[in-house]
C-alpha cells in the first residue's frame, strides 16, 4: 500500500480505538477540551499535529481537560506544553480577549466534544519563540493570508474557528 493509505489506515485505527475504549462506558463520553488563538504581531499561533487523529494536519494549540482542572488552567497548560509559550496569570488574564464554546455535536471523530476556546492577543511586537513538543511537531506564527490559503490542512473545526474568533478569511 501507498503511503497515504497506510496513514488513513492508521488514523481510523486511532478513531476506532479511542471510541472503543469508551464502549462499556454507561453513558457516551462528552470530552472536554481547551483550544486557543494567540495572536501577537498580526500572526496567529498554529501546531502541527504529531499524532492520530489529525497526525499533520495544522491545528490550535489545546487537548483535553485533566481531572481536576479548572478550564482556564488547562488553556495555559496547553499552550505552555504543546509551544513552549508561558503565559502566567496575571498577564495572561490581561491578553484574553474572548472565550467561546464550540459545541457541534459532530465536531470530533473521537466523539462528543465541546471546547472552549480563549482567545489571547499579546502586546508584542515581534511574536515570541515558540517551539512545538508534546504531541505537536511544529509550533509557528502564521498570518491571516497563510491560513487561509492552508484551509483544507486544518485538522476537524479549527479553521472555522479562526475564522469564526479572528476573520481569517477576506471578505
């Protein structure tokens, strides 16, 4: 098989998996996750991702609620662990300029999942290094013209989120 099959192969495989992990649950699973535009110098911080679902699709920084998280604490986690960017309270709370909920029924593969997605400006002139880890390849600054022209890359909603939180597209 072509290389292309073998990770459409794969990336079922992990959807398949995830949902079957939660089969004998009593209830379907509503996950919970953060996601997070940051803008700084009219670019935009976006992640490749580097695992299934999505592996290599372009996407917010963000993932999963832990436990015993309060949401906004997870929006900072994320960002700190998947881009290297600290933002600590309270310059953190001073760059957040929105939070909305996306909460299509069949936004995610995986399942139910609702995100609240914090959106951060930093009053920065040159946008700060950034480096992708965790589960991310890449972390860089796009502007609003190279995500549009990357649309078809972006992994489930989150285009639709940047155009829906920042206009990404010209109208």
């Amino acid at each position: 098989p072509s290389s292309e099959a073998i990770e459409l192969t794969a990336e079922w495989r992990a959807i398949r998996d995830y949902r079957d992990s939660w089969a004998q649950a009593p209830y379907p699973p509503i996950l919970v996750t953060v996601d997070l535009v940051v803008e700084c110098a009219r670019r935009v911080l976006i992640v490749e991702r580097g695992g299934h679902p999505g592996k290599g699709c372009l996407a917010l920084p963000g993932g999963f609620l832990d436990q015993h998280e309060r949401i906004f604490a997870a929006a900072l986690r994320e960002l700190r662990e998947e881009t290297g960017l600290a933002l600590e309270p309270p310059a953190a709370s001073e760059a957040l300029i929105d939070v909305q909920v996306f909460d299509h029924p069949d936004r995610d593969a995986r399942g139910r999942a609702v995100t609240h997605v914090h959106r951060f400006k930093l009053p920065c002139d040159t946008p700060p290094q950034v480096k992708g880890s965790d589960d991310t390849r890449v972390a860089r600054w796009m502007t609003h013209a190279e995500i549009a022209q990357a649309e078809a890359r972006f992994f489930s909603d989150h285009f639709h989120i940047l155009d829906r939180m920042c206009n990404v597209l010209p109208y």
